[in-house]
C-alpha cells in the first residue's frame, strides 16, 4: 500500500517520505523504517509504533508499552487510520500527517497537498506573527523543488518573479515594522524602569525592615525620654518645694501622655478588627489591540531581563509575566453588606502617578488586576469590586466577595462638632508589609523573606498565614477643622491613604487623605460627611436586597 508521511515537528521536521509497504516501523531504534533523533525527539521510544496493512486497511499499534501514541489528539493503542490522520509519539512528541496514496500515484505531490502540508507546518513553528507569510512561502518553495511533478515546477518557475518581487516588498514592510516596535519597545522600557511596580529583591526588603525598626525604636525611646524628663522634673520641683502651680503643670503634662496612650489603646482594642490592608496590583493593556504589556522574560531570581542601560525588557507578545505595579493602603468596614470606604486615588492609582500617566499617553489603559483586603487575624483575602467612585472628593466604595464575620461595621460620626486641639487616632497600614514585619522577631520576618523573596503578593500572604496583619495606631490631635478638610497633627502617618480617623468616642470623623511634604507630622483628612453622602447615594441608585 502506497502511504504518505509528513514530518510537522520533531527532528525530521518538514520532511516527507513516500512508502510503499505492508508494514512501517516508527522509532529512534535503527530497526525502524520510520527514525527519530533519541538526543531531540526523547518522548519516543526505540520502537514507538507499528503500522500494518490487513485487508487493504491501515492499522497502527502502540509498541511502547506505555500507552503513548495519540492519533488525531486522542490515546490510543489501536486505531484504523484514514487519510489525513494526524500521528503523534509521546506526549508532546513529534507529530507527522499520515496520507494514503492510490497504486498509481507516483511519488510527487500535487499542488493543493504541497501548500495545505507548508499551512500544516507553519502553525506548528513558534515564530512571530508577522513572519507567518515567509515561513510558508519557504516551505512551499521547498516542497516545489523537492516533491512537485514536473507540471508544477515549471508554473511555479514562471511565477517566481512575482513571488520574489512579493517577498521583497514584504521583508521591507516587515523591517520597517520591526524597527517602529524596536522603537516603540525602547520607549516602553524607558518607560517602566520609572515605574515602582512593588517588587523589592529580598535584600532591598530587609534593608527597609531594619529601617522601620530602627525608627520604631527611636521613636519609643523619645517617648519613654519625654516621661523620664517629665518625672525628673517634678521630683527636682518637689524637692525643692516650689509652687503647686509648677508641680501641677507637670502633672498635667504626665497624665496627657498617659491618657493618650491608653486612648490609642482603646481604639485599637475596640475597632482594630474592623480595618483591613488593601493590595492591589494593576497593568496596561495597549488600546487598540487589548495586548498586555509584559516583561520579555524572568531571571531565575524573578527579576526582568534588563537592557544595557538597566531598563527592564518590555514587549507585547509572548506568555511571560505581565508588567504589574502593587499598591497597598487602608479601608475600613462600614456596614454588614461587605461594604468598605478607602481613597480614590488608591483605586485610580495611575491618575496620580506620573510614570503611569506617561504610558497611558503612550496608546496604553490601565488594567485592574489584583484588588483584595486582608482583615486582622484572617488568612484568607477577600475580593473586591467597585461600588462607586467619586468623581468630586478623594472617596471610594468597595464591595467584598463575601461578609467578614468577626469584623464590626465602624459607626461613622453625625452632627458631632470637633474642635482644634481634640485628640484623634488613626488606624492605618503605613508602609505596608515592611512596617508589619518590623514589629515581629528578626527570626519571623528573615522565614518569611526566605520564603516568598520580593514578590509583593506572596509576601502579603505569608504574613496573613502567620496572622501578623494588624493596623497601627497613630496619635494625633486636630489643628484644624474646616467643612471641607480636617487638618491634624501627629508623629507619624505617611502611607497611611484610606485610614480612619477616630474620636474619643470612638466613632469616625475622618478618612485620611494626605501628608503636606513641607510640614513634618502635618496630614489632612476629608470629613466622614463626604463617605456618608456617597454611601447615601449609592443605596439610592443600588439599593440593597432586603
């Protein structure tokens, strides 16, 4: 029986062999009629498969004993072929096109056979897209000289002029294309080596670690000096016997340092719970395509491939991990439908980030593709959705996948009066995960960088696992109060967007919104009105299920 066999991948790719046999042997085994290379084609056995004529019939058999030939995509032991049957040995093993031929036939391809084999081939070659068209006109061109009847050759002959002209034309086009997406590539990767995208290697992490520690301790020390000088003082004024005036100044000052921490303490206690870590990761996808923006490829420490100039590779095509940028932040529960309030700009990060608003301008979008919230003592995240944005004030509603059960909804302040000079405190992430694991052992966080290295979302997930995620509370108090910003003063705030402010009735008046660069320990906060207008009107245009 006359049978045709077309390599389309695997070692002897684009070959085609003409047999005219009962009985075809397939293998790396120098036995076999049909071979592969042992050192490229390793899924295939010594002898892989037999192909038997009975009857007139083809039949291959699996010779492997490992159940490894798959005909037309499908395991099989046994199958009856038939004309166009695609063969392949092993999985992800070379794969030929098995043809059969009438006696007559000679060993000469027809026309319509030689370009469905090239078509046959080419979606089978990794290569870039555009080449698509040299790849097939090669492979034709090939089978022409190889395998076409005489008849075939001669017209192909008198067509070559055109072909090459074509060809030609193509190779400037494609040149020309390749130079505008080297250019536009060199000017993406500019672009993204400006953009902070959250992923620190595991040195830089722990640098920052013992940054935060370090002023943690200083800032403790400072208070616990504040104290100790204040108790100096008075026993000095009391020895010394002077006035109840100047003693009782001292007092005064001793017990507003004591109240004040037991007022964070409170709050924290009391509503701790109920404020959650925000992270979030976004991307770019170009306008016109809706391809991703992605790096060219990962070293094995999971840093991009980067230029001569340390410009991180950047490209449209491919699989390999997309360009991303993490955020973090703070929200907090508002009610028992799941709802929490955060800053806009947290959820619009790009519209404040000139690095990002530069690629935007470059014919990119921004693309949400990451956007969770971790509650204190939770290990699992929830998944968020946007309720309503604000197009007015720096405010935004989410919706999480599902109700937290432990957390308590925070009451939020109505008709209460604040005052210059009230204490406050503030609930907040700052810093993220570098601050959380600041306030662990050493031992902790050096097991926990070990672990999951710079990436941003391991990271938050390691120190969920070990229930390490817990808000900071930051003493304050007002500066000033207006109906549209409350101004306020404390010793550390900055990172803190989307935070709650409390009062010391423990309900919210503020939602923190900026840190004044120019003023140490300054930072303003949107009244709790502009969070209750927007819950109000989205339960006006969403109500809720009763």
């Amino acid at each position: 029986m006359k049978m045709t066999f077309y390599h389309l991948t695997g070692s002897p790719r684009g070959r085609t062999q003409f047999i005219d046999a009962d009985s075809v042997t397939f293998g790396t085994g120098d036995q076999c009629r049909i071979t592969f290379d042992r050192a490229i084609d390793v899924a295939v056995y010594p002898l892989h498969a037999e192909l038997t004529v009975e009857n007139g019939h083809p039949i291959i058999r699996d010779r492997s004993g490992k159940r490894a030939l798959f005909v037309n995509g499908l395991r099989q032991m046994e199958a009856l072929l038939q004309d166009g049957d695609l063969l392949e040995f092993g999985e992800q093993g070379p794969q030929l096109r098995f043809r059969l031929s009438s006696d007559q036939a000679s060993d000469r391809k027809s026309w319509r056979t030689i370009v469905e084999d090239s078509q046959d081939i080419v979606v089978r070659t990794p290569h870039t897209r555009y080449l698509s068209p040299l790849y097939l006109a090669r492979h034709i061109l090939r089978d022409i000289v190889l395998h076409a009847s005489p008849a075939v050759k001669a017209a192909a002959a008198i067509v070559l002029i055109a072909p090459l002209l074509l060809i030609s034309w193509l190779g400037v086009v494609v040149y020309r294309e390749h130079q505008a997406a080297a250019m536009s590539e060199r000017r993406l990767a500019e672009l993204s080596s400006q953009l902070q995208t959250g992923r620190l290697t595991q040195t830089e992490l722990e640098q920052r670690i013992e940054r935060e520690r370090e002023g943690a301790e200083a800032l403790r020390r400072q208070q616990e000096g504040e104290i100790a000088a204040l108790m100096a003082k008075l026993k000095v004024m009391e020895a010394a016997r002077q006035s109840t005036q100047d003693t009782r100044a001292i007092q005064q000052q001793l017990s507003a340092i004591r109240q004040s921490q037991s007022f964070a303490e409170d709050i924290i206690r009391r509503f701790g719970g109920s404020v959650a870590l925000l992270q979030g990761g976004y991307g770019f996808k170009e306008k016109t395509t809706g391809r991703p923006l992605r790096y060219q490829g990962l070293d094995q420490l999971g840093n991009p491939y980067v230029d001569k100039d340390g410009n991180a590779l950047v490209t449209l095509e491919g699989i390999a991990p997309r360009v991303l940028i993490y955020f973090a932040g703070t929200a907090f529960l508002v009610d028992r439908a799941g709802t929490v309030v955060t800053n806009r700009h947290i959820v619009r990060m790009w519209e404040s980030y000139e690095p990002a608003k530069e690629v935007i301008a470059a014919g990119f979008e921004p693309d949400m593709v990451l956007l969770r919230l971790f509650f204190p003592g939770e290990e699992t995240p929830y998944l968020l959705t946007e309720v309503t944005v604000s197009d007015q004030v720096d405010v935004a509603t989410l919706r999480m996948d599902r109700v937290p059960a432990a957390a308590t909804p925070l009451v939020l302040a109505s008709g209460v009066p604040t005052h210059v000079g009230e204490p406050v405190v503030m609930l907040s992430y700052p810093g993220t995960v570098d601050t959380l694991l600041a306030r662990t052992a050493q031992s902790i966080s050096q097991a926990i960088l070990a672990k999951a290295g710079g990436d941003p979302v391991r990271l938050v997930n390691e120190v969920a696992q070990k229930k390490l995620i817990r808000p900071l509370a930051t003493q304050g108090h007002l500066s000033d109060v207006s109906p549209d910003l409350i101004t306020y003063e404390a010793a550390s705030a900055s990172g803190s967007s989307g935070a709650p402010i409390f009062n010391r009735a423990g309900t919210v008046i503020g939602v923190n919104h900026a840190t004044l660069q120019r003023v140490e320990g300054v930072h303003m906060a949107l009244p709790i009105r502009f969070v209750a207008d927007l819950l109000n009107a989205t339960q006006q245009h969403n109500p809720q299920p009763q």
